[in-house]
C-alpha cells in the first residue's frame, strides 16, 4: 500500500488513461487503479485527499455511465 501511495499520481495518471480507451477491458483496469488508490489513501490515512481527486475525477468522466458503474462503492 505504501509503495501504491508513494506512486499515486501514476496511478492516478493510469486510471484516466484507461478510461480514456472507452472500452470494458479499460473501464475495467481503470476501476482497478482506483480502487487500489482508495486502499493506499485509507492506509495512510488520507482518505479527504483522495475524495478531492476523485471527485475530479468523476466529473471529467461523467459521461462515462458505465465506468461509473464499476465506481458505485467508492461514490
């Protein structure tokens, strides 16, 4: 968790760049990535920073109902 922390604005980067793809298999490994991030903020105990990025986040893929749908947990 440490090390997915340490790298969240890779990990950030990679989610939007999955999503990005507009496909399943993208949507899929985007939701990955995010929820990854989501364990890492938890386990240092940052959980208002990632609900600011994520939030940024839902709102640049609003469009994208289906990626959404694989987000509803952390929403």
């Amino acid at each position: 968790m440490t090390d997915v922390y340490n790298r969240r604005e890779h990990y950030w980067q990679q989610a939007q760049e999955q999503a990005d793809r507009t496909c399943a298999s993208g949507y899929d490994a985007a939701s990955r990535f995010l929820y990854q991030l989501f364990e890492a903020y938890q386990f240092k105990e940052d959980e208002t920073a990632f609900e600011q990025r994520f939030k940024r986040f839902v709102v640049a893929n609003n469009s994208r109902k289906a990626l959404l749908n694989r987000l509803r947990d952390l929403l």
